[in-house]
C-alpha cells in the first residue's frame, strides 16, 4: 500500500497507507462512531462533500453486501481509518471495500491514529481535509482555498418519479438524498411508494391523490434549499399527514417557523441517549447530523417538542399541534444503528389510516 | 422509583473458586457494596471463601464464614433480618438457592425481596422449557425441537428442520447418550439400535454444532431504558463452550443487519422477563443464511458480563446496584472520574479487546484435553489493542506465560494430529492455527475444517507476515515499528536478534518513539472523562502521563491458572489498598479480565498489558515508580528485573529461589514475623496431607494446631527462632515440623509463609498481616499490632483446598497443591 | 385460544398517537377534563393525561366514571356507588374527553353519557377508545381510536393494563 498523506485546515499532516482510489480529495471531515454498518455509512448520500472518521479501528472486515446499500451511488469523499481489512467474509456477496471504494473514486487511507484524530475534530470547529501524495505547502494551499458545494440536494435527489410498489398505502417520498432504509421499512409494511424529486410541488404531490408524505434524510444545509421546498411542506402538511426525517426534519421545522443552526461538531453514530417526552422513555438512533432546531425558535402554539437528546440538548423531534404531521433529526430506519425508532414507521402508518377513516 | 424501604441486605457470595469463577464474582459483590454505601444501605456478605476482598471490606459483625447452602442462607436470614437478599453476584449456586427459598415460599413469609433479578428470570436459569416459552413469548426463534415417539414422527420433524440434528433420551437418566445425526443412515441406524422396539420416544433438535457464537450483554432500568452494553464474539463455533473459545469484542464478522437483529433480540427477551439490571444473552449463528437462534439467558453476573466491563470501561455493576435500587439510567451519580453521561451512553469502542483461554491440562495431564461444551478453562487473559492483531497477540503472550516473551512452537505435531486438533479443538487452539497457517494450508480449508471465520485467519497470516519481517530484517527500525503495531514486544525482537533488550529498545527510543497509552473508555473519545485504566499501542496521542512523585507499580498474577492464583489475585488486592493508604498512587498491572485486583475502585491507575520485561519496562519509564511490587514468585521475571538495579524491586512473599530446600514431610509449623530484631511468635498451624504426610499435598490446614502442648509448643519456639537467626528469612517466615512416628517432632524446614497461608493467617488471628507486609516493607511495621494478636485458643479456623477434578470429569485421590483451583474457610469452636 | 392482537409497544404507541390527535382537536389542553370509565378506561385516561401533562406542562384533570347505576342490564339498589369519584368537579362548558377501553355495542357509551349529565353541561363530549371491535347498536362512534380490531361477535377482547393486570396486551379470546 501506497504512503499518501491526510492534511487538515489546522495545518495538521497525518502520514497514512492509501487503499481505494488514488485520487486527490477534499472534503469536510467528520467522525462516524458507529462500531458496525461502514457499508451502510459509506453509501449514506448525507456524506456528500465530507470525509468520514471511523472510531471503530477495524473496517472492511465483512466486504460489501447487497442488503446494506443505503444508495447505490455513494457520495462521500473519502474515509479515514486505523486499519482496514481487504477481504470480504460475508455470505451474501465476495466485494472487497477496497474494490467497491475503487469503483466509486473513493480514496481511504489507514494507518491514522483516529482516536487522536477524534479528539483534534472535537476540540476545533468543523474542518476541510485532504487526502494526498504529498503533503507539501502547495496541498495546504489548494486544501484551504477549496469551496465545497452548496448545490448537494439537487446533484443527488432523483431527477424523476419512480415507484417502489406495494399493496398498501399511497405514499409519497419526497427525495432529499434518499436513504434506501426509508424504502425497505415502507416496504416491511407493504406500502406504495412513489419517490419523487426534491422540487416537486404540493400540488404534483396531491395529483397522485396519496395517503400520506415522507420527506427523507439528506446532506447539506437545510438553509440552502429554496422557499418553494418550505411552501410545499406547509401546503401538503395541512391536507396530509407528513413524516420527515433529518434534512427533511430541518426543512419542516422550518416551514412551521422555526430556524436551524450549524452544530460545532457534527454527531454521527447512535450511542446518544434520546428522550421521548410523552414517555420519559430513553432510545437510541442512528444520528447524522449536522445541523440541528433551535429549540429557542421553536413556536410552541405550532410545534411541540417530543424528543430531546439527553447529551448535547438538542431537538430531535417535532410535530405538528394542527396537522397529523411529524419529524425526527435521527434515521428512524437504522441502518446503521439501533431499531428502536423503527416504530415511528408504524406510527406514521397509523396517522394515515386514523386520516383516512 | 428510588427504593427507600430497602435499608439492610444480604449479598450472596460466590464460595470457594471454581470453574467458570474466579474473582470476578468477589469483584462485582466488592463494587456492589461499594454502591450500596454510597446509596446508605447497609451491606451483609455471606461466604466461605477465604480470598474475598469484599469479605473483608465489611466490618466482620455483618459477614457471615459460612458455606452457601439453603439451610445456611436461611440461618443467616432469620439471625441477620435483611430487608432483601442480592443472589446475582453468588453465581448459579445462589441463584438455585433463591429459587428454592422463593418456591418454597419463604423469602415472602419473612417479608424478604430479593433484588438485582426479577421473579420471572429467576425462574428461567436452568429451565429450558420456562426459557423456551419466554423466547417464543418474545417471538424470537429458539432451536427447534420436539418430542417422536416413533421414527416416522422423527422424519416429519427433520423434513421441517433439516439435518444435522441431535437425539435426545427423553427421560435424564436413560442410559442412551444424545448423538448428532447427519443424513437419514445415521437416524435411521440409530433408531433402530438404540432404543427399544415399543418405545422410540426421544427428542429431536436441531443441531447448531458449528454455528457462529454470539454474546450479547444488556442492561435495563425500570422505566424500560435498555442499553447494550456489549457485543462478544466467539471465534471457536458451537460446540466449544464459550468459555473455552477465543472472545473478541466488539464484534468483528457481524453486518450491522445481523448486529441489531440481535440487540433487538436481546431487548425483547429482557423486556419480557422483566430485568432490572444485567442480562447476558447467548446467540448460535448459523454461517450460511440469516438464521440465529438464541441458546442461553444469564440474568446474572458471570465472566462474559464481567469482560464486558472491563473491555468496554462501561462502570456495569456500579450502574446495576442503582437500577437494582429503583434508580433510572438517566438518574445514577457515577464517581467523579466518570462523565455524568457515562452510565446512560451506550457504549462504543474504538479499541478492540481479545480473550485467550487458559486450560489446567500442565497440572492435571490425566483430563481430557478435548475442548467441547463443557467449559474446562481456569483463567483467561485479554489483549487490548487498537488492532484486531495487536490485541490478538498481546492476549496470546499474556497466556503463555513465556517470560521470554517468543511464542511456543507447534512445529512437533505431524500433520494427521494437526488436522486432528483442527477439526477437534484442544487447548493452545491459537497455537494451533498460526502451526496451520505456517505449513501454507489454504484459509477456505481452515474455515471449512474449524468453522471459524476466515477473517481471523487473514489477521493471523497478517502476524506471520510481520514475524518473516523481524526475522529478515533485524535491527531495523522499520521492523520495529512494524512489530509494535502488530503488539509484538521487545522482548521477542530481543530473543530472535539476540541482542539484550535494551538495544531494541535503543534503537527506537533514539527516534523518540515511545508507546501511547490510550484510555478504555466506553464513548469512542467523545465525553471527557479521566478514566484510569489504560493499553498501550504505538500511535500519535499519549494519555496517560506520570501519576506522582511517590507510585507504586504492582504488577500482577495475569490470567488465572490452578495453584494458589485466586489468592495471589486477593493479595494484590490488598497489596494496592495498603499502599494507597500509606500515600503513596498506585498503578496496577495486570491482564486477567476478571481480576479482583484490576477494580477500578482499588488501585489509581490500570494498565492492561502483558506481564512481560519490555511492557514493565514501558510503564516503568513513564510512571517513574519508587516502588515496584510483584506478589507471587516469578523467578524469570524478578532475575531480569533485578538488572534494573535503580529499580526498588520487592517481591511478595520473598523469592524463594534462595536455595531453600523443602522437605519432604510435614505435619505442623510455627508462623513467625520476623523484624530485623525481634522474632514474633503468631500461630502454630496444622499441615494436613492427603497423601501420607508429603509436603506437596498439604491441601488442608488448621490453625492453632491444638495437639501441640504448652511444653512442646515452647520447645518449638525456641527452636524456630534459632533456625530463624542462622538465616536471613524477614517478614512471614514459617518453620516446618514433622511428628515422627515415636511422637517426637523435629524441625524440618524454613521458608517464606505462602500466599494461600498468609491469607488463612490472618483469617485465623484477625490482623491483616499483607497489609502489615506492605507496611513492612515500606518501613511503616509498628510492632504494636502483635499485642492485638488473637491468642483465644477457643476458636480454631479451618481452610481446605478445593479442586477441579469433577468439573474435568476425572478421579484424583490425592489433589496436590498445584492442583487447587479454591478453598473453603470455616470457624469452630475447640470443644 | 388467546392471541395477543396489541402488544405493549403498540399500546403505547396507540395512546400517544390519540394524546396528540387530542391536542390537535382540542387545540392544546385548555378547559380540558378526562372522564375515564371504570375500570381500565381509568387507567388508560390517566396515561393519556400523564402524557399530555409532559407535553404541555400543565396538569388535566381526570375523573373515575361509575357508570354502573345507569347500565339497562343492570339490576339497581340504592347503595348504588357515585357516578364520580371527585364530588368538586362540574363539567359544565368543559370539554370532556371520555376514555373506554373497548368500544363494542355503543351501550355503555350510551350510560356515560347519562352519568355524565349528572355532573354538568360540558361544551362538547369526545371520546376516545383503545379498541373499536365494531358490532354497534347505537349511533355512537369513536373520535380517537387506538386501534380497529374486526371481530365476530362470539370472540371476546381481553384488555389487559400493567396498573392492574401487570401487563400490557389486549388479547381476542375464542369463545
């Protein structure tokens, strides 16, 4: 394996061992501390733009399977690891991650004293990061006149409608960067599913006369979507019920008002406890997240609060006090991480018959 | 709900050492009491083990020298009145004992409540059809099995669950043995053969032999918050008991899919037996579909909930005795050190443990060395690496107990005998592997013939690959650094470049490399804390840094093995309080996961390390220590150490490699202690043999030796102490006598007082004489506690070895002291 | 033979969906008064009550509903028990949410409603059930429903709550 070098704004230079593409990346560096589930982390469309720290040391142990896919197009810029293994000992498929990275253009580098890393990401604000050759002033330079895109929504949501067919109900999914978990649960409960772009209208959304709306996960900042994103959200939520779900969950926190804001350290992994208020209950989920509500904006005569996270305080789910319409910054479908939010699928279900009756 | 009516219990303990207990059961019992002050309960212990720490750590009015029985337990609550009896930290023997005071009745006649596991779990240990029922209950998947009474219904049961499966004789005591069918010849055959023409009745189960086996360990509070607190992998399949395979945590060959399939399992199975506290579940996987079944329930603590703490950092039994108490997750204070949140995150590694059995085979050769469902290890040591390998081979060299620090060579098997050991496991299974590995067989062939995952193979061929390097290369740099981060030691470099350590050790310190310790902490390096108990890896970050001007480094036993290691465990337990107390900051370090002495809440520092020169030498130029202490005799060890002659070195007891020569028979000695003036008389003590009067197998003492009269006893004295003057014995030094058969006695040897007898010592005379070692030894004795000697010769105290013959399946007449895995204590009256 | 049709999860699940179908009708608590009916209506008004307090910081009172005296298939005598166990409380211009277990004929709907004038003139009347297993007799029906269980009319529903029954589950029984 090659030397290749992992540089940070902060001037920081981590000498590693490259596997994957031997391209030149760059991208805002996060840390995922979820111990399994890097297939599914990896594939996740929320990494658009970041390059992602695994806590865990050991990654690529199982290769790549077709049950983990969260998209098949995979969009992150890069991953950062301890160790990584080049072998693939799962029964349901023989690709390596190595070759799967490849295949994508994603470069990895290991050997990178991650705990470390981890710290250093914790104590600073978020970063940019760069995997390459050298780590020269000229990598620096390059690394810190860099612009990541703000355009991440429009360049992964799908560009038309394409259905996911079941029995069930009629639902729409509104694709932010669609994470296929959302598909599978929905499928678990036989529903019919018709995914459709991010910039759709309510009124392309009531064409299909559906029986409730899902507005998925998704990367980036919820202030870079237009106002017409928000006036869907308040025209469908009044005559639907609506669950959305991280980015998502931005968006309909605010088209009902309130405002969000960047977090200083982005949280990914599922160990944070999460209280439900109506039941003083304590879960855990599968976060990602970047941005948060502002609890302090939140309009108590619109929205209440129902989840809290115990450990940084931060909103993690809303609903609506008119509308059978609700929102969780976590991925109720897992994927990776905990099931114990698989629920809110059925809950969602349950506002779209108790509507329909 | 915090529960107020709760002011005074009863704690279960674990009796004498066993197989598939240690000291992690007297650990968890020592941090529950812990808890229980701090909340205001008053905590009465009940055990007959001699090497407790929590038997000691309560004042002697609320413990009770008892063997755990029924009518002992019921004895002791009727006298003591608790409001609630604690049985998880008793192990099965307390839990069996609370089912029957429950069934019976009596705990509610007497209004007692048992805390730390619920009616319903209670009633599920040991009850496979109670614990089928609650599984199904769960609607989770248990093994498939049924009761035929003929051999068509046998068929229609297999055409559902598939072969291979395993015959069961319905009634226990049938003189017909289970046996694994594989295809219909094997079932038919055995039909037929076995069992009587009218009567075929049987059970018919699927069998699981060769699954993948998975532990989970979760805990519940009472408002339903369940956390899971850690995930083990066995990389040995079904078949071998999972004490006996190989652990690695976290899990390494699991999707995330097949990870929560069985979290969620694990929540649905506490939720229905309505756990409060700690719940260890275990998993058969099968390797080629999505199948998994769940195969055990422990709602109790046991070595995998024990390992669990220690890998993870996760503070368990403190947190479970406030669930047991009514507190919530969210709600418990844990000590300073921790982050308030600690308790309430579910835990997440960034380093990766692994545990290596240890098996008694050396001291008891006559046992079956075949591994398989009966656990038969003794001990166990874990490796804590930032690498699947690195921790691998620091958990594979804290096992051998190879001071030199090279792996044991597997080279003499022939090859029929290594197929052999590979299809049927033995002892030294990793051994075993790497051998296979290095004569080139293929890792599809491994995998077929093991049933374990090939990913372990890449790792272990990734090690080799790494000793090719350091045998190629020597004196490199590169090879060092490589070595390092494959948990290599300086120690093998040394041995295979034959070079003194040091000049490993040289050659990297002159680039500025040195280890880095890291934190085992249960939040991936999210929350600050300032928990204390580290491993070592090569990398960027150092978290540990010097602790004081006035440490001192005990470094401990390691994995447990038969002989007196409980005991020495307990020792250096004590050995790190006494030093605390003297003001000095203590660092341990050890490897036993279930070690007493690694308790977070006894020593200031941990390191999990193996006990080998180069990762003494480590700690020892970081921490700076002005004292080293090293409980047990490591003759090896001491000699390389002794090298460091700015080193202040104390082993305990005194080496005895000294040219004492032990005699061959003995009845009786006198224990003295010896100042460097004065020669203290403590107690005479009966030494009894199994075996004619041989000193080997003295397995059993009692103390004072009342056969002794005043007029010989003074005599003795006498004699003692001008052998005690001709020699340079200090401290607990014990004189050997023989009766001959005319009934005179004569004086036949000295040594240092042992480990296992300087615990009974002071069992028998109350005066804590490690402590008073360690006092000793640091210059702090006051000779004043000889006046506070016990002379009461009313009260004779008794302690008996016990073995691990009937768990091993073997019959041995005569046990000798290195066969002893425990041992019993009791008080009498001299009537 | 039982088969357990709502398990613990999805009961709770059930009662936090009609707390906030609740709020969303009832535009918040205001002027809000929880009549459960005895037995487990009780048990299951007092949940919702509990839940509705954690949302929106205030407490909603909740009267235990006898509505035995009122039952046609009842024989009466004149120790009949009080129709509320809290003698302070008038209903009148409150809104009342009345809270049953199980839905069934509409008959003891109908006997709440005649106890229920003994206590005031509430500005409206909702109810809310766990169970609606069809079979009506009378032109009542649910506002809030946990969940819709078809049923034949010789199965039996067993509505178990933790509080009394040390479990949640509700159960269909063949007769």
């Amino acid at each position: 394996m090659a030397t290749r070098y992992l540089i940070l704004e902060d001037g920081t230079s981590y000498k590693g061992k490259a596997f994957g593409s031997q391209a030149t990346t760059t991208g805002e560096i996060v840390v995922n501390s979820n111990m399994l589930g890097y297939q599914e982390i990896i594939t996740n469309q929320i990494y658009h733009n970041q390059i992602i720290t695994f806590t865990q040391p050991s990654i690529g142990n199982t290769g790549i399977n077709h049950k983990s896919f969260e998209s098949i197009i995979t969009n992150a810029k890069g991953i950062i690891v301890r160790e990584y293994s080049n072998i693939s000992t799962n029964r349901l498929g023989n690709l390596t991650l190595d070759r799967f990275l490849k295949q994508h253009n994603i470069p990895g580098i290991a050997g990178i004293d991650t705990r470390e890393l981890t710290h250093r990401i914790r104590r600073n604000k978020s970063m940019k990061a760069s995997i390459v050759d050298v780590n020269d002033e000229h990598a620096f330079d390059q690394l810190n006149a860099a612009v990541l895109t703000n355009q991440q929504v429009k360049q992964v949501s799908t560009k038309a409608p394409f259905p996911n067919t079941g029995d069930g109900y009629n639902i729409i999914l509104i694709d932010f960067g669609l994470k296929y978990g959302i598909l599978r649960r929905l499928a678990e409960l036989d529903c019919n599913v018709i995914v459709m772009p991010w910039n759709t209208s309510s009124k392309e959304i009531m064409d299909l006369d559906p029986d409730g709306v899902i507005l998925s996960t998704g990367p980036g900042s919820p202030n870079d979507l237009p106002e017409s994103v928000l006036n869907m959200i308040r025209e469908t939520q009044e005559k639907l019920p609506m669950f959305a779900m991280g980015l998502g969950h931005e968006l309909f926190a605010l088209a009902n008002g309130a405002e969000t804001y960047k977090l200083k350290v982005e949280h990914h992994g599922s160990n944070h406890p999460i209280r439900q208020i109506i039941t003083n209950q304590i879960i855990y989920a599968s976060q990602s997240q970047g941005y948060a509500v502002d609890p302090k904006s939140i309009k108590h005569d619109q929205l209440l609060i129902t989840f809290i996270d115990l450990v940084n305080g931060t909103v993690q789910g809303i609903r609506h006090r008119d509308f059978p319409s609700f929102s969780v910054q976590f991925s109720p479908d897992g994927g990776p991480g905990p099931e114990d939010t698989v629920d809110l699928f059925e809950e969602f279900l349950e506002n779209v018959s108790s509507q329909r009756r | 709900m915090f529960n107020n009516e709760i002011k005074k219990v009863l704690i279960l303990g674990s009796g004498p050492s066993s197989i598939g207990n240690e000291t992690e059961l007297d650990s968890a019992a020592f941090q529950m009491m812990v808890a229980l002050k701090k909340n205001g309960i008053k905590a009465l212990i009940m055990d007959n083990n001699p090497f407790s720490l929590t038997m000691t750590e309560i004042q002697s009015a609320n413990t009770f020298v008892k063997e755990i029985n029924l009518k002992n337990v019921l004895e002791v609550i009727k006298k003591s009145k608790p409001d609630a009896i604690i049985p998880t930290v008793g192990g099965l023997r307390a839990i069996h004992i609370t089912q029957e005071l429950m069934n019976q009745g009596i705990l509610r006649d007497l209004n007692v409540k048992v805390l730390g596991i619920s009616e319903s779990a209670l009633k599920t240990v040991n009850d496979s059809n109670r614990m089928k029922t609650v599984i199904q209950q769960s609607d989770e998947p248990c093994i498939p099995s049924k009761i035929v009474n003929n051999e068509s219904e046998a068929f229609d049961v297999v055409r559902q669950i598939g072969f291979p499966v395993i015959i069961k004789p319905i009634n226990q005591k049938d003189s017909v043995k289970r046996k694994v069918c594989k295809n219909t010849d094997e079932l038919s055959y055995f039909l037929e053969n076995t069992f009587d023409e009218q009567n075929k009745k049987c059970i018919v189960e699927k069998s699981v032999v060769g699954f993948k086996q998975i532990e989970m360990v979760g805990i519940r509070d009472e408002n339903g918050t369940k956390i899971l607190v850690n995930g083990l992998e066995n990389v040995d399949a079904v078949g071998v008991h999972s004490g006996d395979s190989i652990v690695v945590s976290p899990i390494q060959t699991l999707t995330d899919i097949e990870y929560q399939n069985l979290r969620t399992a694990t929540f649905k199975i506490m939720e229905n037996l309505d756990i409060v506290g700690v719940c260890h579940l275990q998993f058969a996987l099968s390797a080629k579909d999505n199948l998994y079944f769940i195969t055990k329930i422990n709602p109790l603590v046991n070595q995998s909930t024990a390992f669990s703490a220690r890998a993870t950092g996760y503070p368990l039994v403190y947190t479970c005795t406030n669930l047991m108490l009514g507190k919530q997750l969210n709600e418990i204070q844990l000590p300073e050190k921790y982050n308030h949140l600690t308790a309430v995150m579910e835990p997440s590694l960034d380093h990766i443990v692994v545990k290596i059995p240890i098996w008694p085979f050396e001291n008891i050769p006559q046992a079956s060395q075949r591994l398989n469902t009966v656990m038969k290890s003794v001990g166990s040591t874990i490796g804590v690496g930032r690498t699947v390998e690195e921790a691998m081979l620091k958990a594979l060299r804290s096992s051998q107990f190879s001071p030199r620090d090279v792996l044991p060579s597997m080279k003499n098997l022939d090859n029929d005998e290594l197929i052999n050991r590979l299809i049927h496991p033995q002892s030294n299974r990793l051994l075993v592997l790497i051998e296979a590995i290095r004569r080139g067989y293929q890792v599809d062939d491994l995998e077929e013939l093991t049933k374990i995952n090939q990913f372990y193979f890449y790792k272990l061929k990734k090690l080799l690959d790494v000793e090719k390097l350091i045998v190629n290369h020597p004196m490199e740099l590169n090879t060092i650094e490589h070595a390092h981060q494959f948990g290599f030691g300086d120690g093998m470099m040394a041995e295979t470049w034959n070079i003194p350590i040091q000049k490993v050790r040289d050659i990297y310190h002159q680039y500025n490399e040195y280890p880095t310790y890291k934190s085992i902490e249960s939040s991936a390096g999210e929350l600050e804390q300032n928990i204390e108990s580290f491993y070592s890896s090569f990398e960027k970050e150092n978290e540990s840094h010097k602790e004081s001007q006035k440490t001192a480094l005990v470094i401990g036993r390691g994995g447990n093995k038969l002989g007196p290691n409980t005991a020495a465990d307990y020792y250096t337990a004590e050995v790190l309080i006494q030093l605390h107390k003297l003001g000095y900051k203590t660092v341990i370090m050890n490897n036993n996961p279930n070690a007493l002495s690694l308790s977070p809440q006894i020593s200031d520092k941990q390191y999990i390390e193996p006990i080998q020169l180069g990762d003494i030498l480590n700690i020892i130029e970081l921490e700076e220590p002005v004292r080293v202490f090293v409980p047990g005799n490591r003759h090896f060890l001491m000699k390389q150490l002794k090298k460091y002659t700015e080193l202040n070195v104390q082993i305990l007891p005194p080496d005895q490699d000294t040219g004492v020569i032990l005699p061959k028979n003995v009845s009786y000695a006198l224990n003295f202690f010896v100042t460097n003036d004065t020669n203290y008389f403590i107690s005479s003590e009966k030494l009894i043999s199994n075996l004619n009067n041989d000193l080997d197998h003295v397995t059993n003492y009692e103390m004072p030796y009342i056969g002794l009269d005043y007029y010989q006893l003074t005599k003795n004295i006498k004699e003692a102490s001008a052998h005690i003057d001709q020699s340079n014995w200090i401290g607990l030094v014990q004189i050997l006598f023989n009766e001959k058969d005319n009934g005179e006695s004569e004086y036949v040897g000295i040594r240092p007082l042992r480990l296992t007898e300087t615990i009974f010592l002071s069992k028998a005379t109350g005066i804590n004489w490690i402590r008073e070692l360690v006092k000793f030894y640091t210059k702090r004795f006051d000779s004043k506690i000889i006046d506070k000697l016990n002379t009461n010769q009313n009260r004779i105290t008794t302690m008996r070895a016990t073995f691990p013959f009937k768990q091993l399946n073997i019959h041995i007449d005569h046990g000798n002291s290195s066969q002893e895995i425990g041992a019993k204590l009791k008080f009498r009256l001299n009537e | 033979m039982s088969k357990v049709v709502v398990d613990k999860m999805a009961m709770q699940r059930a009662l936090t969906r009609i707390t906030y179908e609740i709020i969303e009708k009832n535009k918040g608590v205001n002027n809000l008064v929880i009549l459960g009916i005895k037995t487990r209506g009780v048990y299951l008004a007092k949940r919702i009550a509990n839940r509705l307090q954690k949302l929106e910081n205030k407490e909603v009172p909740v009267v235990q509903l006898d509505i035995t005296k009122y039952r046609d298939d009842v024989k009466h005598t004149a120790d009949d028990p009080k129709v509320a166990d809290d003698d302070k409380i008038s209903l009148d211009n409150r809104n009342v949410i009345l809270v049953d277990d199980v839905l069934f004929t509409g008959r003891t709907i109908k006997s709440a409603f005649s106890a229920i004038s003994e206590l005031g003139r509430p500005d409206n009347i909702r109810l809310a059930v766990l169970i609606d297993r069809g079979h009506r007799e009378l032109p009542i029906r649910a506002d809030f429903v946990g969940k819709n269980i078809p049923t034949s009319r010789t199965e039996k529903i067993k509505v178990q709550v933790n509080e009394i029954d040390g479990k949640d589950s509700v159960e269909i029984i063949d007769k």
